[in-house]
C-alpha cells in the first residue's frame, strides 16, 4: 500500500463525529440539537485529522473496483435498489442538471484487508461537469399489511450526511488511482455510455438519495411526538451543508426518488435486477 497505515491498517478510535455508528447521528430524538452542535463539537478538526490518516492503494491485492457485475439478494432493500440502480447507467438529475454516470455499486474502501470500519459507497457516480460523485442512498420499506405500526428509518439526514462525508476523504486520497482505472475502463469499454466523462475536480461532491416515504417521515413523521423529539431540523440542515461548501467545496445535493418495491423489478440479462420505469428524482428542500 502506498502512504499511511500500511501495517496495521485504518482505524476508526479517535473518530468520535465521523465514526460514531451509534444513535448519536442516527435517532430522532434532538436531530436539530446536534446538527447545529455538528460543527462545534470538532466535525472540521476530525475531517483534517481522517485526510492525514486515511489509508492510500498500491499494489497489494485488494478488492477491484469498477466491477462487471456484483451479487445481489432477493430482498427488496437499499442494496437491492443500488443494484437496479447500478444496472440502468445513467440517471437524469432534476432541475437541468444533466445526467449522473453511474460507474460502481457498493465503491470499496479499504486500501487492505486490514483496514476496518470505513464501508463502502452505495454508489458512485460522475456527472457531466466532471464532478466524482458520492451516493448515499436510503431506502424504507412501506408497512406491512399484519403490522399496524409503520416502520420508522434506522438513519437520519445527518447520519447519511456524515458516512458521505467519512467516504470522501479516501475518495479523495485515492483520486490517482480511481482516475487511472476509470481511464482503463474506458478504453476497454468504448461504446458503452456509462463510461463517457473523465473526472475534472480532485474533490467529490455527495448526493444523499432516498426514496419518498424516507424523507416523508424526516420532514413529517406520522406522530406529533416524533415531530416533537426531533425538533425543526431542516433550515439548521441546510445551513450545515452550506458550511460544508463553504470550509470543504464539498457540495451535497438532497434527492427524493420513487417508492420503489419488488413489483417495479424486471429481471433480465442472466438475471439482474432493473428497474420498470426511469426514476423522477426531485429535489429536497429544506431552508
């Protein structure tokens, strides 16, 4: 492996903003509080110290990426709707602005196999300005016809917004090394539209997508209470993805898309997943 830990590979201790996995960042309950707590409790201090310390590629072996093909489950989940996804190419973004290019899904991370806790990218992407593209997608199910209670997201906005931002720092270490494969790829697949672009900005941008009912029970959850606990999120949201902008030029577009369930699959081309219909995706907004 090139720089960093290369022999005893990444950790996440010390990591308390970016890799705190549990109800921290995911739960409802003070959302508003600590997004606008975000900052002050060190997120630009952990970000710097992630860039010095994230793990860089070489020539051990790792996972590849930009693979021909991934298994998949059966199971409607977020993994599944990536897939289907992945396997369209292209999805046209709202409000003109251009296409997306979806070159990978479930993006590896790890420089080793000794590297843990970083993840994967749900799926990434290049638009048509040039602009690597990190996708977090978030997927809830629609409430089973036996249970009378809705099923609620297991994240939240922010907890999305955090593992987006956790994956750019090693995007943006390995940058070199995704812009030589990319190059690879297309030469070697010249006729094929998911490979037509070349990344022009060393710094990645983030989309957080999920479906509807997802952002329906963020922006208006189906009981007052959990309106209450959460507190009103949205405009302090939008204000942190701003300073984000501002401090890091990273820029995060928030997309809603459809209600997706098993009945909007078609299997074909020995057995993948695509989905029926394009996606409308529609902006979120929050201020």
């Amino acid at each position: 492996m090139g720089t960093g830990y290369s022999k005893t590979g990444f950790s996440t201790e010390g990591f308390e903003i970016l890799f705190n996995n549990d109800a921290k960042w995911k739960k409802t309950r003070g959302l508003a509080t600590k997004i606008n707590s975000f900052i002050e409790d060190g997120f630009f201090h952990e970000y710097c110290e992630l860039n010095k310390r994230a793990t860089v590629r070489g020539n051990e072996d790792t996972r590849n990426i930009f693979e021909d093909s991934h298994d998949g489950t059966i199971e409607f989940t977020e993994k599944l709707l990536a897939k289907a996804l992945w396997n369209m190419k292209i999805l046209t973004l709202p409000d003109g602005k251009g296409c997306l290019r979806l070159l990978d899904y479930e993006f590896p991370l790890r420089a080793t196999g000794n590297d843990r806790g970083i993840g994967e990218v749900d799926l990434l992407g290049l638009t048509d300005g040039g602009a690597l593209t990190i996708v977090e997608l978030k997927y809830l199910k629609e409430k089973p016809e036996n249970q009378k209670r809705s099923p609620s997201p297991s994240d939240s906005p922010l907890f999305a917004l955090v593992e987006a931002l956790r994956y750019s720092v090693f995007i943006k270490k390995n940058m070199k090394f995704i812009k030589e494969e990319l190059a690879s790829k297309k030469s070697e697949n010249e006729n094929d539209q998911r490979w037509v672009g070349e990344i022009k900005n060393n710094k990645s941008s983030i989309i957080l997508m999920a479906n509807e009912r997802w952002w329906q029970y963020w922006q208006n959850p189906p009981a007052k209470s959990t309106r209450n606990a959460m507190g009103e999120w949205e405009n302090d949201f939008d204000l942190l993805l701003e300073a984000i902008w501002n401090k890091l030029g990273i820029r995060t577009e928030c997309y809603a898309i459809n209600d997706y369930s098993g009945k909007d699959l078609s299997w074909k081309e020995g057995n993948k997943p695509f989905l029926k219909s394009d996606p409308q995706l529609r902006t979120c907004i929050f201020g």
